[in-house]
C-alpha cells in the first residue's frame, strides 16, 4: 500500500512539473512575439529616418561637388534638416547618422572642384524663376482649412527624391491625402504619401516646388492638413 501511494505522488509531481513547463513556454512565446512587432516598428521608423538622412547628405555633396550661387544657403538649410533627423534618431532608439543612399565615400575629395563649377551654366538656370516673387504678392488669398489639420507647428523640407508630386511621413500610411500649405506665401499642393521617413511630412522635389518660396528649402510657416 505504502508502494502505491508513492507511485501515485511521483505521478502527481510530474503532472506539475509538465504544465508548469508548457504554460512557461507559451509566455515565452507570447514575449517573442510582442518583442518582435516592436522590432518590426522600430526597423521601419529607423529606416525611414535613414534614407531621409541619407537623401539629405547626398544632396550636400551634390551642391559641394556642383556649387553655383546659391549653394551656401540650401547646404546650410539641409544641415538643420540632417540636425533634427539625427535627433529623431536618437529618441527612436535607432543608430544615430545611419543613412541609406548617401554619397558615396569617394565623392566627397570632390569639393576641390568648386570653381570649374562656375562654368556650368546649369545649376543657376534652376533658380533663375524671376516670376516666383510676383506670385508671393497674393496675400488676400484666404487659407481655408480644407480637413483635419495635423502636425501641429511641424517644418516642412524636401525629401530630394524626384517623380510625381508625393510625400512620405511617419505619421500616415502610404494613400494617405495631405495637403500642405506654405503661410509665408499662400502656396498649397495636395500630395499622397507613398512611403515612409523621418518626419511627419517631408515632400519631394516636385511637390516642394509647387509651395517654396525662391532660394528657400525650408517652410517653417506650414499648415498640414488630412483631407483623405
């Protein structure tokens, strides 16, 4: 009799020792997976910040490999833009300077060739748009909201990407409708976001042509609005 209680005991500790095991492993389970969407969100924050970044840098060294007159003032405005990425980095979690599709490393000895780029003729022409200051003289248009306004004292800059007027933002899915006005100069252009980046709007360069202002790369004055 003795003999069976003590197999029945052995049993029943066994018994525990097997669901403690299993509801141990599914808790491992359960903290893998919630781990893992964390790193698939923080991944496409941090990527999004990356190419950002790095399209701002292999700008810089656009303008520095091909400077013409106007060159200092949109480097100095894309540093201030590669400041507040390099920022945003930090807080996200994500390594700070990590940048995708930036110059490449034996581009930029290139800057010695500054004055030969007084002979290109080219890079002038782009800012030589005589008729965007006539335009800036519209301030009886009145700005309308035309959807929920959003991003609330964000600043607005290119992303140097080219195609079609679009956006890309941290905040909205990609088919998202934004409209983006500039309040120093009336300009507005409705764009839909088509990927991700490091800010809550950033426009590429043919939607940032439809709102700049001359020699600007930079709204400071932006009023964002949802409209789809």
């Amino acid at each position: 009799m003795s003999r069976r209680r003590t197999l029945s005991t052995k049993k029943k500790i066994a018994l525990l020792v097997g669901a403690a095991t299993v509801a141990g492993g599914g808790a491992f389970v359960m903290a893998s997976t919630s781990n893992a969407a964390q790193s698939a969100k923080d991944s496409t924050v941090c990527q999004g910040l990356a190419t950002a970044l790095g399209n701002n840098q292999r700008f810089i060294a656009e303008q520095r490999a091909q400077p013409d007159a106007q060159s200092e003032a949109r480097i100095a405005n894309r540093e201030a833009v590669i400041a507040e990425i390099q920022r945003k980095q930090q807080a996200s979690g994500c390594e700070v300077g990590e940048a995708v599709g930036g110059p490449a490393q034996g581009s930029q000895p290139a800057q010695p060739s500054a004055p030969a780029g007084a002979g290109q003729p080219s890079a002038p022409a782009e800012e030589a748009q005589p008729s965007a200051p006539a335009e800036e003289a519209q301030p009886s248009q009145p700005v309308e909201a035309a959807g929920e306004q959003v991003c609330n004292g964000s600043t607005v800059t290119l992303s140097g990407e080219g195609g079609a007027p679009a956006a890309s933002s941290n905040q909205f899915p990609a088919g998202t409708k934004l409209k983006v006005t500039n309040l120093d100069n009336a300009k507005s252009t409705t764009v839909e976001v088509t990927s991700v980046s490091g800010s809550c709007v950033l426009l590429n360069n043919a939607a940032f042509e439809q709102v700049r202002e001359p020699g600007k790369f930079l709204i400071r004055r932006a009023l964002i609005e949802k409209v789809g």
